[in-house]
C-alpha cells in the first residue's frame, strides 16, 4: 500500500517508520528514509521526534497509537483507514485528521452514514494497490503461488505464538498432489520471520519458500496460473486486477476472520474455510478488545495445527478450489470482476492528491510561519 502511495507521489521525500514485514519491502529507491521503529509502541516512535517534528505531515496507515504525539508536534494528520468498514466507535483521527482516506469494502458505506459527519474530510477510494507490472512472461501452465503476507506483526510472531506459517505449508504440500501439482511448481511467499520458521520447522519441502521484493512478487502473481492466499485485503485485490484465479486459506488474525466472510458472501472463497466454521463453539466477538480477539484467534490455530477432522476440512475445501473446472475458473474471474467494480478502480492516484493537497498546504504555513 505505500508503495502505491509513493508511485503517485514523486515530488515527496518520504521518511517511513516500520517494523516486520512492512520494513522488509521498504527500498531506498522510493523511500528517502527507512527506520526501524515498533510503530505500535509510543515509546518506540517517541525516540524519532526529532525526525517527526522536521516533517510536514503525518500519514498514518490504520494505526490509531501515535496520533497524540503526531498532534503535539504540530504535524497535520492523513489517516488511511483499510478496515473503516469494521468502526463501531468514533476514534481520535477521525475528528483530527486533515484529510481521512478509506479503502472501499463492502461495508463502508453504512459505516459512513453513522460517522461520517465525524469526519472533517473523508475521502472514499478503489483499493490501494501497486501499479500492474509490464508483464514480460507468458502465463505459466503449472506454476501456483501461494501467499501468507507478512504473517508477523508486532503481536503476531511465528514460532512464538503462532503455527500458522509452517501448519498451512504442511497442509498445502498434503492436497500438492491430489490437485496436480509438484512441490516444485509451487512457491511461497511471506515475510522473513515467517519464511525462517517453516524452514526451522522443516515443512517446505521441495517448495520453494521465499520473501520476495514487491516487483518481483508482482511479476510472478501475473504469470500464475493460480493463486492461493490468507483472505487479507490487497493480495486478493491485486490477484483480481491481475485476472489470476484466486482460491482462498483460513484466516491468520482477527481482521481475516472478519474479512473471509464477506468474499464468502461475494461466491470467491468457499464456506468451512473460518475458524468461526470450524469450531463454531468458540466465538470470536470482532468488536472485543484486540488482544483478547488476536489471542481467542491464535487458540484456534493451535488447536487446527493438530485438529485431524478440521484440516481434513479445510484441504477438501482448498482442493476443491483449485480443482476447478474451466467453466468454473471462468465463473471465479467473473466474480472477482465485479468485486472490483463493487470497489471501485485502483485508489493510489485518488489518495496521493488527497496527501499532496494537505502536504502543500502544510508548506505553504511553514514558510508563512503560520500554524
């Protein structure tokens, strides 16, 4: 998504704070400055307020932990929502923000009826996806590329406290064969810290398992014949764009329980794939505090890791997807077709000319000497 911010900002000298996987893909070619920096702890973020005060403008990528500092220090605010649609409360950014940019989903436009008058200046746009890659290869027959995201966060961690990386890596070299594929016709893509625990774990076996830079990862999303993923947000929105066949996995957080259900309700993901299907005895409230969702969430992955009926489940389900049938892959891009006119086209551009609006303006008070 910052990458998408950037390609339609050249003008802008971007200085980023980030951790895990979203530090991992940030390049010295298109950020001026990239810092470690546990942006969830305030503490961490307090040790650049050198850094902050020098800036003309604070973005905020859905992290509501900094807004405080940022408004102390003077600093307009743009606050990129990607989960508005989930808000059951006013929060601060909302009220402060310069500028509030929400990322379409189904969802959105009930959610800004209760709080949009809340909001001094929101702006509603397609999905915030990198720029198409020329593609310069063939579409393969036989290659399938499978995506965790990052599978790390600041409360996430594999290896620690969650199996999810290496459990779906097993599960996906189980149904390999009943669906026609080698192991070497596969590649996994996912952060660092979660590429290190499944090979720490030893289940990749002869699949190939790496963290790949954006470009590339792009250009090998174009030239597969399938696409498996975590039931995120962008990934499924750039394998649409792509017009690769995209079957989905079981969710890895709090935010993808919430999210598989409405591709479910869209027809591109099957039912049975939820936690919240799989063990329907234990209910996950999204609107419970995030630690307490995040930790129900991981509970039941533990006990899917070793659940024999439930990943019995879910690799029919998985398999099923991608044993479709021509007709049926036919069906599945048409579905994901109209998901992305539901969206609305790619937002990059729209979101860009809302930062640069209040970027200018932030300039222009800075060298009047006006706040």
């Amino acid at each position: 998504m910052l990458r998408a911010l950037a390609h339609h900002l050249p003008e802008a000298r971007l200085t980023v704070l980030a951790t895990g996987p979203v530090l991992e893909q940030c390049d010295s070619a298109t950020f001026a400055q990239v810092l470690p920096c546990d942006v969830k702890d305030s503490e961490s973020v307090r040790g650049y307020t050198p850094v902050l005060a020098s800036a003309d403008l604070y973005l905020s990528i859905s992290n509501n932990a900094n807004i405080d500092l940022a408004l102390a220090l003077g600093l307009p605010l743009v606050f990129v929502d990607i989960l508005f649609w989930m808000k059951r409360r006013v929060t601060p950014a909302m009220r402060q923000a310069r500028s509030y940019i929400i990322e379409n989903f189904p969802g959105v436009a009930g959610t800004l009826s209760r709080y949009g008058h809340e909001i001094a200046r929101p702006r509603v746009v397609g999905p915030l996806i990198s720029p198409q890659p020329s593609l310069k290869t063939r579409r393969s027959t036989s290659h399938l590329l499978v995506n965790y995201g990052g599978a790390h966060s600041p409360d996430i961690v594999p290896g620690k406290n969650t199996c999810y990386p290496s459990s779906m890596t097993r599960l996906v070299r189980e149904l390999l064969p009943e669906v026609g594929w080698s192991e070497e016709s596969v590649t996994i893509a996912a952060g660092a810290r979660a590429v290190e625990r499944i090979r720490k774990d030893g289940a990749e076996g002869l699949l190939r398992v790496e963290t790949l830079p954006q470009e590339r990862y792009l250009e090998l999303l174009a030239a597969s014949r399938q696409f498996l993923t975590a039931p995120g947000l962008n990934a499924p929105f750039e394998a649409f764009a792509l017009g690769v066949p995209t079957s989905f996995l079981p969710p890895q957080n709090l935010t993808q329980v919430c999210q598989l259900p409405v591709y479910q309700e869209h027809g591109l993901a099957p039912r049975g794939l939820n936690l919240l299907e799989l063990y329907p005895e234990y209910p996950i409230d999204p609107q419970a505090p995030e630690a307490d969702g995040t930790a129900r969430v991981l509970d039941l992955l533990a006990r899917f890791d070793t659940d024999p009926r439930a990943r019995e489940t879910v690799r029919m389900c998985v398999a099923t997807q991608l044993r479709r049938s021509p007709l049926e892959l036919e069906r599945q891009l048409m579905a994901q077709q109209d998901f992305l006119r539901v969206l609305g086209p790619p937002g990059g551009e729209e979101a860009a000319a809302e930062i640069r609006h209040v970027l200018q303006a932030s300039r222009r008070s800075r060298q009047e000497g006006t706040p």
